[in-house]
C-alpha cells in the first residue's frame, strides 16, 4: 500500500525534527514543503507531505505514524 502524510508545525526546529523522524522511518519526501503565516497565532508554520510503499492493505483506521 501507498502512504500518505501530511507534517505541519511552527516553523521552528521541532519541524525539521519531525521531517527528520519520518525520512529516518523510511518517508520519502513528496513535493515542496509550504511556508504560510498563521494570523490568529501571529506565527509561521511549515508543511511537508511524505510518502511510503509499506505492506498490508490500506483502511481508515491505519495508523501512519506507526509504518
């Protein structure tokens, strides 16, 4: 199965450790990350997605985070 994950964050370093975590996991990068400010918090916020083939078959109820 193909999966799909979107990763967002502050732009601070937590982001890049989070993206770090994944491509460590075995998530490849998928597209240009986006960069937007966040009004009502007054801050910048960062945008990744990431991809991965893994085994099994796909349902709602997968848990991306654990492949």
């Amino acid at each position: 199965m193909k999966l799909y994950r979107f990763l967002t964050d502050d732009d601070t370093s937590v982001f890049c450790h989070k993206v770090t975590a994944a491509l460590n996991k075995g998530w490849v990068l998928h597209g240009a990350p986006t960069y937007a400010f966040d009004a009502a918090r007054g801050v910048m916020r960062c945008g990744q997605a990431v991809v991965k083939e893994s085994l099994g078959e796909y349902t709602p109820e997968t848990k991306l985070g654990d492949h």
